[in-house]
C-alpha cells in the first residue's frame, strides 16, 4: 500500500517509555506546553520540561505512551504518567493518598486531537487503579483553566477541591472512582477499532487502540 495512502489502520500501542523514548516525550510535552502557553495556560513551562523532571519517571516505569509500534525515539502521539505519588502540597492525609493512583504527564499530539485518545488512556489509567486496588483515580490541573477542568468532569472526574497556591499555577483537585472505568473497558473490547476523521483531509482514517489487551500494563 503506498505511503500516502489515507485510507488505512493505523495501530497504536500502549507501552512504557524507554530511555529510547525520552528525546521524543520531551518534544511532545514542549510541544503541548508551547499549545497551553499561546492559550493563556500556564501549568506547565512554557518550553516544556528539563530532561532531570522526565528521566525518572521512565527509570520508575511510570511514563506511559501510545505510538504506532517500533517508534523509539520518535514524538509519540500521547503520553500519561500514572503512580502513586500524590503532591503533598495538594494532597493531604485527610485525603487518605494511598487510596489513589495519580496522572502526570497526561499529553496528547495535535495531530491526534479529538480522537478520544485522551479519555482512553484516563479510563486506562482508572483500571490500573482498580487493579491495585485503590478505588480512586487522581489529578490537579490549572486552577484558572476552565476548559480543562470541564474535559476532565466529562471524563468522569468530580472536582474535591481548589489549592491557591501563589507560586503554583496548578491546584484544581479532581477525582474519579476507578471502578467505573470497567465497563468503559469492556465497551473497548466490543468496539477495538474507532473511526476517526484525520484533520485536514477529507479522507477517513480509523486507528485501532486496543489497550485493555495489554493486561501485564494494568496489572503490573
């Protein structure tokens, strides 16, 4: 099939960075933190993040992305980190933080924008909480960002509470039960492949993101 064919699969998998990978996360998240910046929102830096911020959460086996197979080194098209750690600025013992995984890092390329990659990779990420047995799924963001806060209620998330920080911009605390990202999963199992329009062609493209196959993520 020739290169510049549009009406094609295109499967995009589910793995954990690599050091192979850390020039290409690098350039994905400058990339979106350069896109937050020109839209006035300043939670990340607006050249990205040093490579000292990212290297230990690929050490950790932390850092998650989604590329189209052997893509080492290359910008990915998404990026989650999902851990333990909850910010203890934010996160207090009242907020009973072992109860919880917590996303970092969550970005996703323009070129994939508004295909649902994002709400994947967040149910995804629910189900690594549910597997751990922790029954909440956990983030902050932008305390002035209402955009993002609304994408995150859609996707599930309720809204605990806002930290005003002075010298942090992020500080909106939401939340999301784990659980009920299972019939989210099963819906994935039903329905793998999801058509999408490809931005700036008339022609369909349809990627396959089969996510919920690669147990050993949810589970390890």
């Amino acid at each position: 099939m020739p290169a510049n064919t549009l009406d094609l699969v295109t499967e995009l998998t589910l793995r954990r960075a690599t050091p192979a990978d850390l020039q290409g996360v690098l350039a994905l998240l400058a990339r979106t933190a350069g896109w937050l910046n020109g839209l006035g929102v300043r939670q990340w830096p607006a050249d990205g993040f040093p490579a000292e911020r990212i290297e230990p959460l690929i050490a950790e086996g932390v850092m998650y992305l989604l590329d189209a197979g052997e893509n080492a080194g290359r910008v990915p098209a998404a990026t989650i980190a999902v851990d333990g750690h909850a910010d203890p600025e934010f996160w207090t013992p009242a907020d009973r933080p072992g109860d919880a995984l917590y996303v970092h890092k969550l970005a996703v390329s323009r070129t994939y924008s508004g295909q649902g990659l994002g709400e994947t990779l967040l149910d995804w990420a629910a189900l690594r909480a549910a597997a751990h047995d922790r029954p909440y799924l956990r983030l902050d963001c932008a305390k002035d960002n209402a955009r993002l806060q609304s994408y995150y209620r859609k996707a599930g998330f309720r809204h605990v509470r806002t930290v005003d920080l002075p010298h942090r911009a992020s500080g909106a605390l939401f939340e999301r039960d784990a659980s009920a990202a299972i019939p989210a999963a099963l819906s994935y199992r039903r329905t793998p492949a999801v058509p999408a329009q490809r931005s700036g062609h008339a022609a369909q493209a349809r990627r396959v993101l089969d996510i919920t196959a690669h147990n050993e993520l949810i589970e390890c």
